[in-house]
C-alpha cells in the first residue's frame, strides 16, 4: 500500500463508506504502534457480473451411485 497511496486511499474509501477507524496508542515490547479496530465491507469490491455457459456437458463415464 505504500507504494501506490492513491489506490489505497480510493481503497479504503469503498471499504469504509463513511464508517469511522479508532486508533489507540500502544507500547508493547518497548515498540510504539497502533491498535485500531472499526468495521468495513469488501462488497463494493467484489461487485460485479459473470456470464455462464448455456450449456453444459456430463463428464464421460457418470455412473450412479445407489445407496
């Protein structure tokens, strides 16, 4: 993500959807970070649309199986 900001900025756009991130200041193992948490979506994401075949063929040798 930091080698291409723009595409992560529009990213996290679509996943947040104006839902907020909280950021909590650690000090673990005499490291400084972040903690965050919030909620986001992948669906804008993964919208869109596929085609199917209209037809399609069994594989050779099928057998049923009774049980």
């Amino acid at each position: 993500m930091t080698r291409h900001t723009a595409q992560a900025r529009q990213l996290l756009r679509k996943m947040l959807r104006g839902r907020t991130i909280q950021f909590e200041p650690t000090i673990e193992n005499g490291e400084v970070g972040y903690r965050f948490r919030g909620e986001a979506s992948i669906s804008e994401l993964l919208a869109g649309s596929i085609t199917l075949p209209l037809m399609v063929a069994s594989p050779t040798g099928f057998e049923t199986f009774l049980s």
